[in-house]
C-alpha cells in the first residue's frame, strides 16, 4: 500500500550489444527533478544482444529482440510485490516499477523463442502478438503471448520482396521496423532494402502476417524507422488523413505521409534534409526519430555526423529543419523522449554512454546535461 512519504521512481530500460561489451538490459531510475539515469541492475546473461525494447501496456512484461543469427525475441517479467524496501534510498517503496528495481531485475519467463528470420532488430505488440522486423532476412515475424506475457512459438512469418538502387545496402529486402498505426488495425514495417514500407491488415492474422500493401517511397532513400504524429497534433491539422514520419537511412531525409486509416494507405508528401550543406556527406545514416508528446518537435540521431537534428512540425506542409546539435557522444543509434517531453535521451553505442539534455520547450532545442556510462547503448524506453 502506498504511504504518506512513499518515494517514487520512474525507470528507463536500456538495451546494449552484449556481443560489442554490452550488458544486455540495463535497469536505470530516472531523477524525477533533472531526468539523470542512474544504473541499478544488469540483465547480462537473459538475451543476446537485445538490442531493441518495448513494453506491455500494463507495464508488466518487457520484450526483447535478439538480433543474432537465427534471431529470438524474448519476455521478461517486471511483475513484483508494489511494497517493500527500497534498498537503494532506504524508504518504503509503493511504486511497483520503482520495487522492481530491487528485486534482482528483469526476470526471464522462459527461453527467447526463435523468430524464423535473422537480425531482428525492432518490435511491437498489436493485436495479442509479438511482431519482430528480421533486418537480415527481410521478412516480418508474429509470435502469439501466453496468458502470463510469455511468447510461444513457433514464429509466423511474411517475406519481403525486392531490392533498391544502392549496391552495398539494397540488394535484398530488410525489414527494419514494426509499428502499429493508432487504431490498433494496421501494422506498417520500413524496409531499407526496398525503399518501401509494407501495410499488414491485423484483422483475421491467426495465420501469420497479412500483407494488405506495399507503399513505395522514392528510390534509394532507405526508409529505417517510422513514427505516427500524436493526437495532439493531429487535433489542429486539416482535414486529409494523419500524419507518419519517415526517416530514411540512406540519404539523411525524413518522409514526410498521410495516412488513411480506413484504408490502410500511405502516401508519400514530402521529404526534408536533416542536416545543413556544411555537415553533408555519404557517411551518415540517420537512426531513430523521436517525436514531442504535444506533436511541436521531432528529433532525429544522425550517425557518422554524430548530430541531433531538431524538426518543427507544423499542422501543415513539411518539417523545418531548426537545427542540429551534438549527441553527446559517438554513433547516436536511438533518440527517445521521456513522457513529459522535458529530457530527450541519446544512446551512443559506439562511445558507450547514454546522454540525456534538457529540452527547451520554445524551440525544442536539446541542451546536454548529463550522462550515463552503458557499453555499446542501443535503445532507451521509459516504465
């Protein structure tokens, strides 16, 4: 039971390359006045290389990918008592996310169960499964959830066709991402090596991965990783279908789409630079978009040029481009923002720390504040 001067911490998981020095999933609280992380508890030996992340929407059970060869996705619980002593403050605990902190960690609920592809390297629940994105196989993977958020196998699979223009990165199709659209209908996957994003219809699935459609963005941009804009935006903006953000590997862009829920169809509108002409150049390959809770700002990692870019988002046309600042670090493989939208968090791998900056909330500008030493850093999420 939660008491008078209980304390409560938020926690944020990070998920490393344990086959670069990685310590697989890192437990971390989050100062609630500064956002500061500090580590708690390694899950060293439960996952090889998750290098990706997400939580149930209960917050009970977190799942990862392994993005091995043969790949495996796998659960762990987060499921404690919500009392008990903190033993990292020394007071009562009523949160029981802050509790878990200090009960050894995430725990496994069984074995990482096989994907039937290769390199997964992103995740998502939808529609009572676990969907992976297999990169080096280029299909998409559905699991089935036990009634305890474990995963069951064997992996249903959809594989992609195709390839692009690019001879080292596009000779093949590779999936990249997995994220289910708003309604909770729809699932659409990036596909880096063939320049689209393929539609999934979730309705009548339980036989493995309906393909609805593949939306062609133009040739050679890569497409990694997707984000739909928030209500909140969406509330201002006319008329014509949401809004879905691109950002794309291969030529340092953000496609900008609509998107026809009832339909399941996206449309390409426009693209936006994420870097001025003096940081320009073949070596970058930008990573993860975050975007505001309040749909004002995005923000994307860019590697190679180890830069931030800051978008406005309008209601309307394409993104600016603001600016662009350090990571904080070397190879900005995922950029998350926490929940209240006041810190944005950069993972490094290369340099292997997290960076976290305090966001200024007038022109979303990100001011470096702190930062966490964590091997080979892959993504951030947010209990």
């Amino acid at each position: 039971m939660v008491t008078e001067g209980t304390k409560r911490r938020q926690l944020a998981y990070i998920g490393s390359f344990t086959s670069a020095g990685g310590r697989g999933i890192t437990t971390a609280s989050v100062a609630p006045g500064t956002g500061a992380l500090t580590a708690l508890h390694h899950t060293e030996d439960a996952v090889a290389d998750p290098s990706f992340l997400t939580l149930a929407p209960d917050g009970g059970t977190l799942y990862a990918v392994s993005e091995t060869d043969p790949g495996a996705a796998a659960a762990l619980s987060l499921a404690v008592s919500d009392s008990g002593p903190d033993p990292y403050s020394g007071s009562t605990v009523g949160d029981a996310a802050a509790a878990r902190s200090g009960s050894g960690g995430p725990m496994p609920l069984g074995a990482a169960v096989p994907v039937n592809g290769s390199a997964p390297t992103h995740l998502a629940l939808a529609a009572g499964r676990l969907y992976t994105a297999n990169y080096g196989s280029g299909d998409v993977s559905a699991l089935p959830l036990r009634a305890d958020g474990g995963l069951d196998g064997p992996a249903a699979t959809h594989q992609h066709t195709g390839h692009g223009p690019h001879e080292q990165r596009q000779q093949g199709p590779h999936a990249h991402a997995v994220v289910p659209d708003p309604t909770g209908r729809w699932l659409l996957s990036t596909d880096l090596g063939t320049d689209s994003v393929w539609i999934y219809d979730l309705r009548g699935d339980e036989h493995g991965p309906r393909l609805h459609r593949e939306a062609p963005l133009r040739a050679g941009t890569g497409p990694r990783h997707l984000a739909f804009a928030p209500p909140s935006a969406e509330r201002g903006r006319p008329t014509g279908g949401s809004r879905v953000y691109v950002v794309n590997e291969l030529d340092t862009t953000v496609t900008t789409c609509r998107w026809d829920e009832e339909k399941g169809v996206l449309e390409p509108l426009d693209e936006t630079r994420l870097l001025p002409e003096e940081h320009a150049g073949t070596d970058n390959y930008p990573s993860a978009l975050a975007l505001s809770p309040d749909g004002r700002f995005a923000w994307a990692g860019i590697r190679g040029a180890d830069r931030i870019a800051v978008l406005g988002l309008g209601t309307d046309g394409p993104p600016e481009l603001l600016t662009t600042v350090p990571c904080g670090g070397h190879w900005p493989r995922d950029v998350a923002v926490h929940p209240s939208g006041r810190w944005l968090y950069a993972a490094n791998e290369r340099s292997g720390d997290v960076t976290w900056f305090d966001v200024d909330p007038t022109d979303g500008t990100p001011h470096p504040t702190g930062s966490l030493a964590a091997p080979a850093p892959s993504c951030v999420v947010f209990a």
